[in-house]
C-alpha cells in the first residue's frame, strides 16, 4: 500500500522582541504584566500553538541537542482563559487563522461552538474558554494553562482548579495581566484586587527557576502606531497612564516620580502658534543613536512653554540633525542653545561647525544632575513650565522618571535609568538657562547669560 503525505505549513505571528523573550523562557510558571496593546494575547497564542503543535521551544521548530534534532516535542493539551468573551475573541482569531491549514485537511476538527481545535483521535487539544472563577473553570484539564486578565479573574481559578489540574503532568503555567487601574477595578472577579500585582513580586523573588517575570510597555510593541497610541493616552490621568500604558504596579511608584510636581490639569496645554516675538531656545542630548532636542518658548511674563521634541527612531548624522532644527524653529529668534556634559565639548564644537552653536550647560561637575533637576522642579511647582499636549514622547518621560531604590527601597538621589531619559536631559539643560524660582515674592524669571 502507497501512503500519499501532504506537508502544511503553519504559520504565527513574528514575535517582537518582549514577546520571544517570554517564548523562550524555560520556567514552568511565568508571569506577563505589560501595557495596554503590548502584545500580550498575540504572545500568548504564538506560544499555546506552538506548544499544541509540539514545536520545540529551544530551536523553535529547527532540531537542537534538547529534542534530539528532530525539531519537535510532546505536543500539549493547551487551555486558554480569560473572564471576558472580548478577551477570548481575540486569541481565538490568532490561533484560528495559525491552525487553519491543519484544520482544512482533516487530521484535526475545529468545534467553533465550544471554540477548540483538536487532533482527531487524540487528547491533543488547544481551546479557549471564558471563565473568571473557579467555577467557571471547571470541567476541562490540560498540561499547559493560560490565564489572560489574570488581574480581573478570581484566585480561586488557579488555587482550587488550575494548580491542582497541572499538578499530576507536571505541567506549565503563564498569567497575564495589566496593572488594574481606578478605570478598570470595578471589573475584577478577584477577592484581592492586588492578588496578581502578589504574584508578580513572588515570582521575580523566586531563585529556583521554576518562576519568571516579565515587565513591558505599550511602547514595546513595534507594530502598534505611535501616533494612535499617543492620542489615547492624552486625556488618561496619570495613575491610568502608568498602570495601563507603562505597566507600573507598585501604587509608590507614583510617589518616586522625579517630576511628580509637574501639574498637567494646569499645565498640559493644546497647541498654539507661538508669537515671533517670544525668544526660542533649545536644549539638547547628544548621541549617534539616540540623539535628542527639546525646544522652548519664553512669554514676556517668563512662563516656559515646551513647544517641539526632536528623537529620531534611527540616529542621523550632525549635519542632518541640524537640517531638521532649522525647519523647527524656522521664522523664530533662537537665542541660546545648550546642551551635553562638561565632557562633551567635542560633539558641541560639531554641532558649531554645522552653523549651530550650542553651549555648556550652565549647571555642571559633581552632582550636577540632581542641581539641574531641581531648578526644572522649581519652575515646575511654580507653574511655569507648560508643555504642549501632542509632545508624547516629553510627557511619557515625566510621567515614568523615576527615582532608584536603595537595598532597604528608600529613594537615593539617583534617576533610575537615567541615560534613556533623553529629552529629559535636555529640559534639564534647558532649565539652565533661565533664573531658578525664588522661595518668596516674585520670580526672577529672566535668563541667564548666554555669552553670545
């Protein structure tokens, strides 16, 4: 007898860079907690259905010493939940569009009712379920379990059904979740509202192996449109922006802002056309690959308004950096520029040979990072530094700077991170140039000599 094959190929998602992170880890529970858009469902279902089709993980489907090169292992009875029907639509429609080609030669059923594929014949089975409680999740098994909104679902899924449904095939587990913000709470099934933010801490505390935790960003997501995620996030107050966006779950996060005295009811304001009269200045990063420009505009009444940001995705060459600073402040007077550290003064003499001058900052040496936050903060809580509403990539930056934590987690005069806060560092340098606040009367409000 002649036995005819046919070869399908299968074909997911390119996971982007956090998502083949957690892919490729080996721990048996792992732990997502990123933004809004991130990617975390598409993640999820690029794993389930490779771990449905018993791709192995190491080599990803091309043979390594783990599986013996033969590229594959013991397929997994896969069972996805989240608590709301929403949730499930959406990993129901990646894994539906990866597995239809195998569905379509019928070694394996899709049941489109109760929403599972299976290998005919077999305990091999990938399915999505909604379920919030235990309850609800009872009624199936599996050796790979998948809990998205783990934040919203009730403990008791994965205490009273999950847990003990892996425990005789030793099998695998991953939580997903967003921060639960004011916006969303309301929503939980869970006793604890904090109960994932619990198991996140657990599981980066744990030093077996058997735990993993994993923190992104919306920003992360390389296929999600900047400009789109922008707009969303302007009218979200700053507790939905770090919780939702930015993924930040600690509620003392809030407190360690840097620039948490930045008031952006009053001074977050939508675009206007700057007078010709008022005097611009710009402050700037240097970098090949992450060169950075923030530019300002100072009223007669010496409010600050931060009116244009230059961050280029790709880093450009000097030359090409001051092209686009033309075009910025093109028609407008610009009266001082600064920018770099003391040890910088190559890359400033750089910029002067391309017809753009930029000084030291006025504040610098030993410890002149936190002096040069501080006079941005003195503004700041005088309201005088107002920045427009469609800067996204200034305004997430003071919305996640931070302070770092020492070992005992008090604050230290030290921004966590400090070197990818690049338009920070130019507000700081911009800062420089004007007066500092003083404690009691009037502002100074004028700007230092540039000496030019």
């Amino acid at each position: 007898m002649v036995t005819a094959s046919k070869e399908v190929t299968i074909t997911t998602r390119d996971p982007h860079t956090e998502q083949n992170r957690f892919k490729r880890s080996k721990a048996k529970r792992k732990i997502i907690r990123a933004g809004r858009r991130g990617g975390k469902t598409v993640g999820a279902s690029i794993c389930d259905v490779e771990a449905f089709l018993g791709v192995c993980p190491d080599c990803e489907g091309f043979g390594c010493p783990e599986c013996h090169n033969t590229g594959k292992v013991e397929p997994k009875r896969v069972l996805y939940t989240a608590p709301t029907g929403e949730q499930t639509d959406a990993y129901w429609y990646e894994v539906t569009r990866a597995l239809r080609p195998l569905v379509e030669t019928g070694i394996y059923k899709q049941n489109e009712t109760e929403r599972y594929i299976e290998k005919v014949g077999t305990q091999n089975r990938l399915k999505a379920k909604t379920a919030w409680n235990a309850n609800t999740l009872r009624g199936d098994y599996a050796d790979r379990l998948t809990f998205d909104e783990w934040q919203l679902t009730a403990e008791d899924a994965w205490d009273d059904v999950g847990a003990p449904m892996l425990l005789d095939n030793n099998g695998d587990a991953i939580f997903i979740y967003t921060p639960p913000s004011l916006k969303t709470s309301g929503m939980s099934r869970a006793r604890d509202p904090r109960h994932a933010t619990k198991m996140f801490k657990m599981a980066q505390a744990d030093t077996t192996g058997r735990w993993e935790a994993f923190h992104f960003t919306s920003f992360d997501n390389p296929h999600l449109n900047r400009e789109a995620l922008s707009e969303i996030t302007l009218d979200m107050s700053r507790d939905s922006y770090l919780k939702e966006i930015m993924a930040e779950d600690d509620e003392s996060q809030v407190n360690l802002l840097v620039y948490g005295c930045f008031n952006e009811a009053i001074c977050k304001v939508e675009r206007f056309n700057i007078p010709k009269e008022w005097m611009m200045y710009s402050g700037h990063d240097f970098g090949s690959a992450n060169p950075a420009a923030l530019f300002a505009a100072q009223n007669p009444a010496g409010d600050i308004f931060l009116c244009n940001e230059y961050a280029p995705v790709v880093g450009k060459s000097s030359f090409q950096n001051v092209e686009a600073f033309r075009l910025i402040v093109e028609g407008y007077t610009v009266l001082a520029r600064v920018g770099g550290s003391h040890q910088e003064d190559a890359s400033r003499s750089e910029y002067t040979l391309q017809g753009w001058p930029i000084a030291e900052p006025f504040i610098t040496g030993a410890g002149s990072v936190k002096a040069q936050i501080d006079r941005v903060k003195g503004k700041m809580e005088k309201n005088k530094v107002y920045i427009f509403s469609d800067l996204y990539q200034t305004l997430m930056q003071i919305n996640t700077c931070m302070w770092k934590l020492d070992d005992m987690g008090k604050p230290t005069n030290e921004v966590k991170d400090e070197k990818k806060f690049h338009l920070l560092a130019c507000l700081r340098y911009l800062c420089t140039l004007f007066n500092p606040e003083t404690v009691r009367g009037a502002s100074k409000g004028g700007m230092v000599s540039a000496g030019w």
